[in-house]
C-alpha cells in the first residue's frame, strides 16, 4: 500500500468485486486496488453455506464460502492485484479521489484512473416495514441471523418466526430448522412466495413448516424478549384483515423484507440513480452518469442469482480496464432503454452503440405470470421477441440481444413483457 | 392401482422446472416437464428414494474464525438429513483447513464423507 495511484479502484471485496478484479486483470490492467471493509473477502457469500451457487459460472455446484473461495483464488497471488481487508471507504470524489480509513494504514487517500463500486446490498429492517409494538430482543434481519449462526456460532433462539419469503428468510428456515429450532412458521404478504421455487421445496415443504401467505405480523409480543407474534391476512392492498388475526409463539423473529442497494457512497458522489433499482443507471459496461465510475452487482440492482453478479461485474472490470488503458470506443450513440408494460425494471437503462456487440439486458417482471412475451424493440423495429412460460417477480430474466440486431437502431429501446393471449 | 399423476418442482437449479410425473402402480412411466435431463432423473430419484445435500458448520479449534462450513460430498437420503446435522454439531477440526479436505468420513455409516467448504487458516 505505497502507492497513490491506480489503474482501477473496487470499492467492495465480495463476488463482484473480486470478480470485477479478475476481470480487469484479464484486460491487462496492471494496477487494481480491491478495497473490503470486513475481515476477509468473499462477502455476504462467506455465510451462505449452503449449496446450489456457480452453475452457470463456474459449471459446478458450490457453496457460498466455495465460491468465493474460487473467486478469491482467481486473485490471490497477482503480484498486479492488491487487497486490502479492514478497510471502509468513507468518500469518493468527482477527480476519483477514494477517502478509506483502516486499523493498518489510517486514513488514506488513493486516486483511481477509474473506479468500480461493488459494495452490494443490506437488508431491510423493521424500521422499514413499521411493525408496531415494543422494540424487544430477538427480532433480527435473517441475514444478521444467518451471520451469528453460520460463523459466529450461536443461536439467536429457539422457536422461530419468519417474516417474509425471500431466499434468506426460507434458507434460514431450513437451517435454523437443521440446528435444532423449531421454525412455527413463515409468513409472507404477497399472494406468492417471493424466494426460488427451489428453496421452497428444499427448505420449507421438507420440513413441514407452515407457510402462510397473503398474510403479515400486526402486533410483535413481549417487552424484554420477544413471546409471540399477532398474524392476520391481508387484503389485496395488502392491509390486515380485522377479524383475521391469529396469534404465534416464539421467541425470535426473523425478518426477510427485502434487500436495498448500498449506495451511500454513490449518492454522495453524485451517481445518477434509478427510483426502482435504488441502484446507479449504468450503460452496457455498466459506466455509470460519471465517466471512469462503473458498478456492478447488487449494487446496481438485487440479483438472485451470484453467477449473473460476476457475469455483470466481469463486463465492468473489463470496460473499466479498457477506459484506464484508453482504449475505449469512442464515436459512439447513447440510446435509452425504457421497461414498459410488466417489466417493472431493466439493466441497463442505456446503451452505447458504437461497432456494435451483443447486449444482454437483464429484467425483472411486477406480478407472476404464465405465457408471457418478451419484446425488445427499437421504435418500431422489433430487436428480439420470445415467449416464456413463467415469470416471476423472484427470477430475473436476461435477453441477449444479438451484434447485428444492435447496430443502427439508435432510436430509444422499449422492452415489454405482456400476457399472451390464450 | 392404474395411473397416477403427480407433480414436482425440479430443485436441481434456479429454473425450478415443474415437472410432471406418470406413476403406473406407483412406478414413475413418465416425466414431462423438464428442460434439462437432470430433471428426469430427480423426478425418478425423488419418487423412490429423495436425496438432499447437506450443508452445515462444524466447530474449528485456532481458526481464522469459530466455524468452518462443511457440505456432504454427495446427496443423502432426505430422512437422514436431521440426524447427520446432529452428528455434525457434536464435531471439532484444527486448523487449517483446505477447501475439499474431509473433515467427516462415511457419516453414519451412509457411505459419504463431509468435506470442507472453504480454506481455513490458523488465527494470526
């Protein structure tokens, strides 16, 4: 850590980040700094133990800590790629001036011909969704939950309750469940379960544990420790029903509401944001309003899948290598890409069209929906049209746009998904 | 008994086809559904003998950090995955550790080793 400089600066160590890092070194890149404020990288991964990661990546089933494990791996050992964990980055400025404070070097100040924000997302709180009642012990985000047993080694209790059917709140279901708790149920607002159909099967049918959905908590119990919870069915605007209510036992409540973008840093810095992804408008390279600032991950928009988050993060480092070695395009046509009908949103919002490439844009759907075309157009000029079966809010759907469809069509891009008609 | 028709969700991946299932006096005739032809062989797998992975955490003495996570080499039977949890929390390694090692052999004697998830170095 002597140097001031550097070709590329990642601010966040997890799956993008490193991903993003390997990436630009594959470009030639000669000096990436990867910055991480935990005390290791790998990030949220580290405490996803459980399986089913890297099927489109790495073309095997691995465990969160195994993936990262293979994305550290790809790193480790460049003498061109410098890590540094317990490091927390405080600032970064318009001339890509990063402001980072560790226990090691104090405050530093490094400047980066580009930058690459990777910092993922956080959970949502109780705070968030305004459950009323005392604030007493043993309401935790699932993810915190998961973080205390999954490597700190403890329990946060006995008798569980879930809130909302994320794939966090159903893993944790099964392991909680696996530990020996007792998971009384998992409730969720929607009239559909919100996590994988996957980790429905594997983590709450094979445990039998109740599923309750179109329903939410009123009341939490308890003033020093949680006892209970008041549940009740919700209305289709999603307000309980008087008369519903029921009450649960537990000691714990786990809440899985959701995930936000962490975008602090790039508010401050001044990053044109979208209202729906919470995250950065990017172009194809995922470049974000700020030349030689990219992002890439979570941080852009939630995935669910950690192997569409290296495939983002790898274009990023990528074009972000290319953008520090000058060897980016130029003369090109920026052109927006706008989600109508049922996508409720696309990445990325536009697109530079230069000697043309194949774009993969990545969407996701408002409501569940069976039949369902796909449309990409240009103007009038259909890009890509194709009928799925299913979409769900849950899974995000990518579209490859193929080079040759690309170039020219330098009129706004709309994408639609509609119901087929029967 | 005749035919029978049921329905699955393929958990080999995300996808989560749904699958459906003929069952001739209880023996799978046939599998539509799937995309893949992993999905077949899980609905097959699934109707006679349902297999999970199982990931877990086992303890670790003068590692980096308090626990190592750990996964079973290959799938076990479903009903046996509560009581090879149980096994695995009453475990201690030393560290280090490498990714792959195997840190449980033959667990209950079901043929298939634990293995661990991730490196592990000593605490610095």
């Amino acid at each position: 850590m002597d140097e001031q400089w550097y070709d590329i600066i990642i601010v966040g160590g997890g799956p993008a980040g490193l991903s993003a890092a390997y990436s630009a070194w594959m470009q030639g890149a000669k000096k990436i700094l990867v910055l991480e404020r935990d005390r290791e990288v790998g990030g949220i991964l580290q405490q996803c133990i459980h399986n089913g990661f890297g099927l489109h990546h790495f073309k095997e089933e691995l465990t969160g800590p195994g993936y990262a494990q293979r994305c550290y791996d790809l790193v480790k050992d460049k003498k061109e790629i410098e890590i540094l964990v317990d490091t927390m980055v405080l600032n970064i400025n318009n001339d890509k001036i990063v402001t980072a404070v560790s226990p090691k070097y104090g405050l530093i100040k490094i400047q980066g011909k580009t930058v690459i924000l990777t910092m993922g997302c956080r959970e949502r709180t109780r705070g968030a969704i305004r459950i009323p009642g005392y604030r007493p012990a043993g309401v935790f985000t699932a993810g915190a939950a998961q973080r205390m047993v999954n490597m700190e080694g403890y329990l946060p209790g006995k008798k569980i309750v879930i809130l909302g059917s994320g794939d966090i709140g159903l893993i944790m279901a099964r392991r909680m469940s696996l530990e020996g708790c007792k998971v009384q149920a998992v409730l969720e607002i929607c009239p559909f379960s919100n996590g994988l159909t996957r980790n429905m099967v594997q983590c709450v049918y094979d445990y039998d544990i109740p599923l309750y959905l179109s329903h939410t908590i009123t009341a939490i119990h308890g003033k020093d420790r949680v006892t209970g919870i008041t549940a009740a069915k919700v209305d289709e605007h999603m307000k309980p029903i008087s008369g519903t209510e029921f009450e649960i036992d537990c000691d714990t409540l786990l809440l899985s509401v959701g995930l936000i973008p962490e975008n602090e840093l790039s508010r401050e810095l001044g990053l044109t944001m979208h209202p729906l992804t919470n995250g950065p408008i990017v172009d194809q390279h995922r470049e974000t309003s700020i030349e030689g600032v990219f992002a890439a991950g979570n941080v852009v928009h939630v995935h669910d899948l950690v192997d569409f988050v290296s495939e983002e993060a790898e274009i990023a480092g990528k074009y972000a290598a290319l953008k520090a070695m000058g060897k980016m395009e130029g003369n090109v046509t920026d052109v927006r890409v706008e989600a109508i009908d049922e996508v409720r949103t696309c990445v990325p919002q536009h697109i530079r069209i230069g000697k043309g490439e194949t774009i993969r844009l990545f969407m996701r759907v408002r409501k569940p929906m069976k039949r369902v075309r796909l449309t990409v157009k240009s103007g009038v000029n259909m890009l890509f049209s194709k009928v799925l079966p299913i979409a769900k809010p849950s899974e995000m759907i990518a579209a490859d746009i193929p080079a040759a469809k690309v170039n020219g069509h330098y009129t706004d891009w709309t994408v639609s998904v509609k119901e087929e008609e029967a | 008994m005749g035919i029978e028709m049921k329905q699955l969700n393929c958990i080999n991946c995300p996808l989560g086809c749904l699958l459906m299932v003929e069952l001739t006096d209880g023996k799978v005739t046939k599998v539509t559904g799937n995309t893949c032809p992993r999905g077949e062989s899980y609905a097959y797998q699934e109707m006679t003998d349902p297999q999970r992975m199982l990931t877990s955490t086992i303890h670790i003495e003068g590692g980096a950090l308090p626990l190592l996570p750990v996964v079973s080499q290959k799938t076990l039977p479903k009903d046996r995955i509560l009581d090879c949890a149980a096994a695995l929390r009453g475990i201690t390694v030393t560290a280090p550790v490498k990714a792959g090692d195997v840190v449980v052999t033959n667990i209950l004697g079901l043929g298939i080793d634990i293995l661990a998830s991730r490196d592990m170095d000593k605490r610095q």
